[in-house]
C-alpha cells in the first residue's frame, strides 16, 4: 500500500476514534446506497434520497482523495494518486455509476469494505497513465 493511502486511512481511523464509533460499510450496504442515490438522481423519488445522499456524500470524498493529484502530509507534498481523473473531469454521479457498475461486475468482492471498493472503481476506470 502506498505511503500516502496509509496515512490517509490512519487519519480517518483516528477520527473515527476520537468522534465514535467506526461503523463498517460493506459492499452489499454501499451497492443499495449506491442504487438508490442513482434512482433520485433519475427520478427525483425523495423516498431514495437518504439513502442515495449517504452513497453520493462517500464517493465523492473518497473520489476527492483518490483522484487528487498531490496528497499534503504535514510539511510534504506527495504526487500521488490513485486514479487520475479524465481531463474533461468527472461528475460524482459519473462516479457513482461506475462503482455501481464495479460492484455488480465484481459481486465475489461485495463483503468488503466500502471505501476499498470504490478506489478500487475508480483506479480501474481511471487508471493513471
């Protein structure tokens, strides 16, 4: 794992232990978020929208962090990235379809963590040249 992606992931665990409880999220949960976020965006049913917000609010933060092209540690700025954003960019409802689309095309990886998914997504959508 890159050094970069580890001090971002210890950073989140960290919150998460000074604010509360860190809850999991698994692909099956973030596949129904996810499902229900692109119904609202295509039908405008208010009833998807709690859902389908939770999934548009996760992939686009980890779309920010993932598609970022310097990730800033402390005094050091890293040029790394996971996935390199098209350079007509990327909407995060483009986003959302292609996790949805990785995780049906991937269900044997459903039962892990949500936010290793959508990286995985989006650096397969848009790898780095």
């Amino acid at each position: 794992m890159k050094k970069s992606v580890m001090v971002c992931w210890f950073i989140l665990m960290a919150c998460g232990l000074l604010f509360g409880k860190v809850t999991t999220l698994d692909g099956n949960e973030l596949l129904t978020k996810c499902e229900d976020a692109m119904r609202f965006v295509d039908t405008h049913n208010t009833d998807d929208l709690s859902s389908g917000s939770y999934c548009l609010g996760f992939v686009n933060g980890i779309m920010q962090m993932s598609l970022d092209e310097s990730v800033r540690v402390g005094s050091k700025t890293h040029a790394e990235s996971l996935a390199c954003s098209p350079q007509e960019g990327i909407t995060t409802g483009q986003a959302v379809r292609v996790v949805i689309k990785y995780l049906h095309d991937h269900p044997e990886q459903l039962h892990r963590d949500a936010h290793i998914l959508v990286v995985e997504a989006l650096r397969i959508a848009f790898p780095c040249k």
